[in-house]
C-alpha cells in the first residue's frame, strides 16, 4: 500500500497523538494527518472535519488515493460543532490562527474535561493563544517549534 509522508509541521502534529486515540481533526484541509495514523495504526477512530465542502472534497480524495475511504468519518461542519466529548478524546487543530482556535475551543467548553487531549498548532498569535489556555483552566503539557519551508 502507497504510505503518506507528512510535513515536519503534520509530523510534529503526529508525534504527539497518543495510540489507540479516537482522533478528530479540525480543519483537517487534505486529510493528510487522518490518513497518516490510519496508516500507522495510531487512531482506533477516525473523524476528519473542515469548515467548507472543498476541503472536505480534497479530504475524501487523499482518502481514496490510499484506500483509507471507508475508515474514516468526513464532517462539514464549523470548528468542533457535531461533535462531543463521546467522538473523540485526542483533538488536532492545526494550520489556524490562534484567535481562531481559541473561537473554536470557546464553542466547546467540553474540550476541558478530564481525558481529552488537545494537539494545537497556530500559525499565529501563539503567545495569546497560550495566554487564553492557561487562563481557562487548560494545562498545557508541552510545546514544540517544527520548521517547514522557511517558517
């Protein structure tokens, strides 16, 4: 079977995925990461969500392309909307602004409770998005820079 090669920012992601996680990825854009610990036997669940059709539309194709289609759960849906505490216990929302990930955690105060694990990579306002987290009651366990292309 044809295996995906994520980015070092995606693999960063990955890395912090614990096994046998029910995984839902947020913005989840082309599916890489979904298809990626399929492929790796991390996940025992599979939710890959995005805001707009089109995403979604490149998700499902990634899928197809490495036979993970039915595997998987496609959602378009805004942030973590249709979702529950019961779907998923291990969260990814990577690639967003921190001011959007924090409107996205703000509509799901459930992300909270005890056993679920967030893996978060903003591409901006890091320091604020920290800020928030901390003041909310979130604890954050660790932090990781990973270079891709030249950021």
């Amino acid at each position: 079977m044809k295996q995906l090669k994520l980015s070092p920012r995606l693999q960063t992601v990955a890395s912090y995925i614990a096994p046998d996680s029910a995984l839902a990825d947020i913005g989840t854009d082309h599916g890489y990461l979904p298809v990626y610990c399929l492929q790796a036997g991390l996940c025992r669940r599979l939710i890959a969500s995005d805001i707009a059709p089109g995403p979604l539309a490149a998700a499902k194709k990634t899928a197809s392309e490495y036979n993970c289609s039915n595997d998987i759960t496609f959602l378009c849906a805004p942030g973590l909307a249709g979702l529950t505490q019961e779907d998923a216990d291990t969260i990814t929302i990577a690639g967003m602004g921190g001011k959007t990930i924090q409107g996205i955690l703000e509509a799901a105060p459930w992300t909270k409770n005890k056993g679920i694990h967030l893996v978060l990579q903003p591409q901006s306002k890091l320091p604020e998005l920290q800020s928030w987290l901390e003041k909310e009651g979130y604890q954050v366990e660790s932090a990781r820079l990973a270079r891709e292309g030249r950021r």
